[in-house]
C-alpha cells in the first residue's frame, strides 16, 4: 500500500481537473469541514442533479489536507435492505476510513478488510478506543435491541479521541436511508445523532426527502446550513460534456454537445451516463441522429432505462401495479392535466390508502410528481423521465411492436432536437425581462424610450454619440415602479401556455413611487414580440387585446401594457398602442433603457472557437460583411475575375452574411466562410449555428414597390436571396443539424 | 448654397433641391442616416433630392429597401427623387430590385439639377 501525497486519489472516479461545473459547492463543503463549528450541511439535490463525486471530491481533498479533520464518507446504496445492516456498514467504513486516513493509505479505503483486519492494522495508539468499540459492538449486535444498535454504529465517529482529530461525516443518497426496512427510520435517526453530536457534517439526498427528514427529526433548523444542488448551467455543461466524451474518447460535434446538454437539461447523471454508453458501444456522435438513436437504445434498454426502471420497481415492486402505476402516469402527463384528483388516481391504480400514499411520495420525493393533498400533477418530470414513461406505456400497456417503438422515437426525437435548440437560442438571445423590470425601482428614464414612434422621429439614424448626449438631456421622464413580483405570463393563464414563450412574456407586479397601497399598486404585462421588421397593427393588435384580456381575467385594477420589438412599430401600429395608453418599444430603445436603469443583459457572447485553416471566422455586425467582402475580392483577383465580377460576388457575399445574422439567432454570433479556390470558379460556402429560417431556400423576392410595401417583411429577405442567386452562377442551401449553410458558385468566364 | 455639415452625411441645398451624398457603403445605418437627412430636408421646405452615390461602392439589400422608403417619403411630399453618379455594378443591382422603376438616374449631380429643373419650370438654381 502506497502512502498518500498531496494529490492522491482515493475515493473520487475522476481527477479534480476533470470534475467540472461544482467549484464552488466543492468550497462550500470543504470550507464546512474545516470551520469545525458543530453545525450540519443539508445538500438538497434536484433529482439527476449528482451529488456523489462532489462529495468524493470533498472527501479526497480532505483527506490529502491531512490536517485534524478527518473525513469521513458513507453513501447509501440499494444493496442494503434494513437500518441494521446499512448501520452496520457505516461502522465498518468509518473504521477503515479511519486508518487509511490515519495511516496515510488511499488503498485502505477500497480494500476488502474485516473488522478483525482493523484491530490488526490499527496503530497502538488508537487500539485503546477501537478494540473496546469493536467488542461492544459484537455485545450489542446480538442484544436484539435494534434501534440500540444502530444508535451505537451511528454514533462511532464520536468515539474518535479528540488527540486523533475531529470527525467530518458526509452522508451520500441519504434519500435510501428511509427506505430502508425495520424498526428504525434510518434518515430521521441520522439526522438526531449527528444533530446532537456536536460534529460538522453533510447529509446529501434529494431535496424533497432531506427536508422531510429534517422536519420528522425535529431538528433545530439553527443549527443547519442549506446547499442548494441544481442541474448545471449550460457553460458548465457544456465543458462536462467535453470532459467526459475526452476521457471517454467519444468522438462528438459541438451540434451534439450542445444538443445533449439541453435534452438532459444539464443533468451530470445522464449526460455522464450517456457517454459512457456511446464509448460502451464505441459510437461517434456527429449527428443529430447518432445523438438520438442511442438516446433511444439508451431509453429502451441502457443505463437511463435501468436508472427509472428501478426507482419503478422500488416504488411498486408487483408488475401488476407497476404497469397501472405508468398507465396512470403518462395518461395524466399526456393530458397535460395540473391537477388530477388524487383519489382518482387511487382507485384507477386499485391499492389501499396506505400503499398509495407511500407510491405518492416516492414519486413526489423523485419529482415525477408534484402531490400537493388532494391533487396531483404529472406533467412535471424531466423530457427524459417522460419519454421514458411513454416508451414504457406503448410497450407495456399499448403492445406496441418494440420496432415501431424504436422507429418513432427516434423520428420524434429527431424531429424535437432542433425545436430544443430553437427555444434555447431563443431564450440565449432574448433580453432578461424579468431582470430588466426587476431594476426598474422607482428609477426616473426618459419617457421617449417607451413610445417608438417618438424615438424613430428624433433619434433614428442619429449618430450614437449624439443620441446618448440628447437622451440624457431629455426633459421628459416618466418614474417606473417599483416591481416586487415578476413572471410568465402563462403562470396567470395555464390555458395559453402555448401562446407565451417563458422569458419573453412576463407580468410584472408593483407599486408606484414605491408606496404600498392600493392606489399605487400597479401591474405591467410586457410582451417582446419577434419580427424582424417594424411590427404592423395586425400583430400589435392581437398581443394587445390578449394582454388586455390576461389582465381583465386576473382583475388587474392597474395596469400598462409594454410591447416590445426588435425593429420597433409600423404608424398604425403605434397609433392603435398610444390610443390605448399603451407602451412600445425597440430593442435599441430597450438596450438605451437597460444602460439607464443599471441592468444588465442576458445576452453573453460565446467563447471563441477555434478555426480551422480553411475557414474564415466572422463574428456577426459591426459591418464586418466588409471584412468577408475584402478576403474574397483578394482571392478573386488572383483568379483575375474582371471587376463586375468580383462586385457581384461581394455583393453576393455580403447578402449571405446579413442572411445569416438576420435569422439565425445564433448561439456563438459568428460567421464561418470557407473559400474554395478551383481551376475555373470560385466556391464559397457561409455557414452559420443557429436556426434554420422557414423560408430558406424560397426565392419569393417581391419586385413592385407598391408589393413590397404590403409584405415588407418577405420583401427585405426575398431580396437579399434574390440578390444572391442573380449574382452568382450556383447557388444551394444544405441542411444541417442547425443553422445554414450557403454555398455559392462563381464561374470564371474568359471572355 | 445652403451648405449642411450634419455629423455623419453630408449634404446642401441648391434653392429648394437638396443633394445628400451616400458614403461608401450603403447598408441599414448608413441608409437610416440618408433618410434622416432627406426628412430633414423635406420638412425644412426643400422640393426635390439628389442622392449622389459617387461615393459609393458597395449596396446591400437592406439599404436599397431604405432608399425605396426614402422615394415613399418624398412621394407622399410631393418632392422629386434622383439618383447620381451611381456606378454600374450598383445601377445592376437597382434594376434586379426594380428600384430603377421609381426614380430618375443622373450621371452626375450637375445632370440631376438639370433633370430636376427640366421637369419643374419653376425650379431655380443659383
């Protein structure tokens, strides 16, 4: 056995260089165990949140400190099926931990060691406390006296002598602990002893179920810390995804890491799970539908399949229940119903109260549900969790042919992944509203950013440094209120979930000048509606009168309207909003408004990828079409194009890239060119993330000017596709996975 | 000649013609510039624009669907568009839009006046 040097691994599966995304819980815990301050560490999980190798992490880095903290891991696992031989296992690795710790091996914690192997192992400086330990423990143990038992195990880290050190106990998958058979409830009796020991600790498990145990405990909330453990945020996923695929030598495109991180809503568990599957089965995941047919084998058989089968099995271990359980289930999430009568669901699944009550919170605990006394709501769980249950239905309950399950989950999963990415571009390029009227607090800003058809009057075109010197000498405020509620507009009305995108429809509840009455209480509905033109009085309408009404139904007493657009209002459009008192907005007004009120934008540009040497990386606006332009006429001299020529591929070229910053909503905002020298033409390819437009490819372009004035927004557009394919020889879109890809054709004509 | 020194284009007035130059790329900032100076112009009493282009070597679709609003303005004021010194990689991309359709072209802004001045007798130039 090696002895232990500062960067040893000993418990933790992955080096700390590739453990990703949990930095700071990992100070958190560590930061606990060395403040020694006899307080308790609740970890509250989201379900597939992970918790283990954070925990392992903190133990290692304990352990490597080799200070008087002494740390000490214990994890739950199914394998253990009552509190008596769960406990029992604690002592066990409480004594090993010990010694490895204290002897500076790593190899002691994994080796296969009795308890007569510890007394043998033990220095004689410690034998004083372990041998007496060890033999009350055999007393005990046959006593018949369980919960004694189980007490005295638990309590084993206290018998530590202060001269070796201070015990740091983390419990992992505290959430088994109650189910655990017997007469002891494992989970509220941990949190009593070590509640009581005066010892740091952590208690790990999902969110639901600790707090639960905390409350049937009784323990003294003073005395605990609250950790918080989320899905990873999307930066964070993304590099464990590229951690995992490298260890895991899968080979992956960005379009897929990216897809995986929002299909499992940047759940360490699966994405960690899914990877290993593709390395199992030693796959590539270039492609949408490499990513999608393991997703589906993945569903149907794999670790995702196992990880929901058992959790099922455990929460109705008779087939018989189990497949009404997930009849009942995906039907209630199928309807899209929030609130199904919980009797309903009893009788429908033919258990006593006492056993449904049990199903319920286990499914509660795990959030397939959300149980609230007399309803339930089933539309809650994860994608994955669900489309698992949907697989499960049509093979268990519909006796579906497991082919045409296979074949339509792919094609659905197929056709989802871009509508996944789409929402999240959407959601990546949108401007926070909830952040933005969170700041509002009583600030005073220039009436003229809330009415478009003002601002377009006197400061569109404006040069920038004069428009910011005129808006600040603006005589005109208006005083905005300050909001104390913000949320999505569907959260007030379920039936539309549909017509509200989350983040780009909110209500924002308030009071004016910041005084708490009635007459002052106010409620704004605000809307950022996506055009890529000035909005026309068809589509203001329609968002009026549903706001309107929204706030008719809710019997909002006070209330403003607030319709926002990224080109602003067409006349009739902003006369009908004014009529109605009624504000507008561009985005360039929202941005100006944003720099007043000291809030900050959503909006985070990517980190730069790298190129590769036959691409010309552009990122999107400030002109830099020019900059593309200029690289190709280069290229185009040296094919000797005649200068009509080279105009017309500019030209070309810089359509395609205004094309491309338009539509795409792109995740990076850059504009990747491939120029492509051959003997006779000049092929260039503009491609760009993002989201493929409807239309592309359309050649609609509308010629009369009294046409393009009726459909302005297929004018501009048309005409830039128009452009394009006059003034290039070829001209052909590719569909990708995401966003566009332009390839055009310039022939060199001698003559 | 009532000579404007506008922070970004530039333009002046023959009698009641006024002349605003495109710069050298014409795309949605710089077109919103040149309708912010004609407005300007119209609503300070001038009759007819020239817009000279000889500055000007690049277009994109945007800017000519801004020119197009800017003939709308002018329309709707009853005031007279033409174009000059447009080079003939741009005239191409005019005529693909259509935009040729609704205004005059001159060859240079000297051409444009007269142009101007044929089709309104009361046209005076100084």
């Amino acid at each position: 056995m090696s002895s232990a040097d500062f960067n040893s691994r000993v418990l933790t599966r992955v080096p700390r260089h590739d453990f990703v995304g949990r930095g700071d819980e990992l100070d958190r815990i560590v930061k606990h165990a060395n403040a020694q301050n006899g307080r308790g560490l609740l970890l509250l999980m989201t379900p597939s949140a992970g918790c283990s190798e954070l925990l392992r992490q903190a133990y290692d880095q304990l352990f490597n400190q080799q200070s008087d903290i002494i740390p000490l891991y214990y994890a739950f696992t199914r394998h253990e099926t009552t509190a008596v031989s769960a406990a029992i296992e604690f002592l066990q690795t409480v004594l090993q931990q010990y010694l490895a710790f204290r002897r500076k091996e790593p190899a002691l914690c994994r080796a296969p060691i009795t308890l007569q192997d510890v007394l043998e192992l033990a220095p004689s400086s410690d034998l004083e406390w372990i041998e007496p330990l060890v033999k009350m423990y055999e007393r005990i143990r046959f006593s018949n006296d369980n919960k004694a038992l189980v007490r005295f195990c638990l309590g084993a880290p206290q018998r530590i002598p202060v001269r070796s050190g201070k015990a740091f106990v983390m419990f992992d998958g505290a959430q088994l602990a109650d189910d655990l058979n017997g007469s002891v409830v494992l989970g509220a009796e941990l949190l009593r002893v070590f509640g009581r020991s005066g010892q740091s600790f952590v208690i790990a498990g999902l969110r639901r179920q600790i707090l639960d145990s905390a409350r049937a405990a009784e323990s003294n909330f003073e005395l605990l810390d609250l950790l918080r453990l989320e899905q990873l945020r999307s930066e964070e996923a993304h590099s464990l995804v590229d951690h995992v695929a490298l260890r895991s030598k899968v080979v992956l495109s960005r379009e897929v890491r990216d897809l995986l991180v929002q299909q499992f809503d940047g759940s360490p568990f699966f994405i960690t799970n899914f990877l290993q599957a593709a390395r199992d089965r030693n796959l590539a995941l270039n492609t949408y539908l490499d990513c999608e047919r393991l997703y589906v084998d993945e569903l149907l058989g794999g670790h995702i399949h196992h990880h929901f089968t058992n959790l099922l099995e455990e929460m109705a271990p008779h087939i018989d229940k189990r497949v009404r359980l997930i009849r009942v289930m995906w039907e209630a999430a199928a309807s899209d119903e929030k609130s199904a009568s919980v009797e309903g669901w009893r009788r429908r699944l033919e258990v006593e109260p006492a056993e449904f009550e049990n199903t319920l919170h286990q499914l509660h605990i795990q959030e397939f549900v959300n149980w609230t006394g007399a309803t339930v709501d089933a539309t809650t769980g994860s994608q994955t969790w669900k489309d698992y249950l949907r697989v499960a239905y049509r093979l268990a309950i519909k006796a579906d042919s497991r082919a045409l399950v296979v074949a339509e989950t792919i094609a659905d999963s197929l056709k989802r992944a871009p509508n996944t990415m789409a929402r999240h571009y959407k959601q990546s390029d949108r401007i926070d509203l909830r952040r933005v009227v969170g700041t509002f607090d009583c600030q005073r800003v220039p009436a003229v950013l809330f009415d478009y058809r003002d601002f377009s009057k006197t400061y569109k075109g404006m040069d920038e440094v004069e428009l910011q010197s005129q808006i600040a000498s603006e005589a005109n405020l208006v005083k905005l209120p300050q909001i104390v509620h913000v949320a999505s507009c569907y959260a007030f009305d379920s039936g539309s979930r549909k017509a509200y995108e989350e983040e780009r429809c909110v209500v924002a509840h308030g009071f004016e000048d910041g005084i708490y009455t009635d007459a002052q209480q106010t409620v704004w509905l605000i809307a950022d509606l996506e055009s890529k033109l000035e909005v026309d009085l068809e589509l203001a309408k329609s968002w009026f009168d549903r706001l309107d009404s929204l706030a008719r139904q809710n019997d909002f007493q006070r209330y403003r309207v607030w319709l926002i657009s990224n080109e602003g209002f067409d006349e009739p459009a902003g006369d009908l909003l004014r009529q109605h008192e009624a504000f507008c907005s561009s985005k360039r007004q929202l941005e100006i408004l944003i720099q007043q009120i000291g809030a900050t934008l959503a909006m985070q540009p990517a980190p730069v990828e790298t190129a590769d040497e036959f691409l010309m990386v552009v990122p999107m606006g400030e002109e830099n079409e020019l900059l593309a332009a200029s690289a190709v006429e280069q290229i185009a001299r040296r094919l000797t194009f005649p200068p009509q020529a080279i105009n017309q591929i500019k030209t070309a070229i810089v359509e395609a890239c205004i094309n491309a910053s338009e539509h795409s909503h792109s995740p990076d905002r850059k504009i990747y060119q491939r120029f492509r020298v051959e003997s006779d033409k000049l092929v260039v390819t503009i491609s760009s993330r993002g989201i493929m437009p409807t239309n592309i490819g359309s050649n609609n372009a509308h010629l009369s000017k009294q046409e393009s004035s009726d459909s302005a927004a297929e004018e501009r557009r048309g005409w830039g596709l128009k452009l394009i394919r006059s003034l290039m020889d070829e001209v052909e879109f590719q569909r990708v996975d995401e966003g566009t890809s332009l390839r055009m054709t310039k022939y060199l004509r001698t003559s | 000649m009532d000579i404007s020194t506008g922070a970004t284009v530039k333009s002046h007035c023959v009698g009641t013609t006024a002349i605003v130059y495109a710069s050298d790329y014409l795309n949605k900032l710089t077109g919103e510039q040149i309708e912010r100076e004609c407005r300007r112009q119209l609503d300070s009493g001038c009759r007819a624009l020239v817009i000279d282009f000889a500055d000007t070597q690049l277009v994109n679709s945007i800017g000519i669907s801004i020119l197009l609003g800017i003939i709308d303005i002018a329309e709707k004021s009853g005031a007279q568009v033409v174009f000059s010194d447009v080079n003939n990689q741009t005239i191409q991309l005019f005529d693909m839009l259509g935009l040729t359709r609704h205004v005059a072209l001159a060859k240079n802004e000297q051409e444009a006046l007269s142009t101007l001045s044929g089709f309104n007798p009361t046209l005076t130039l100084h």
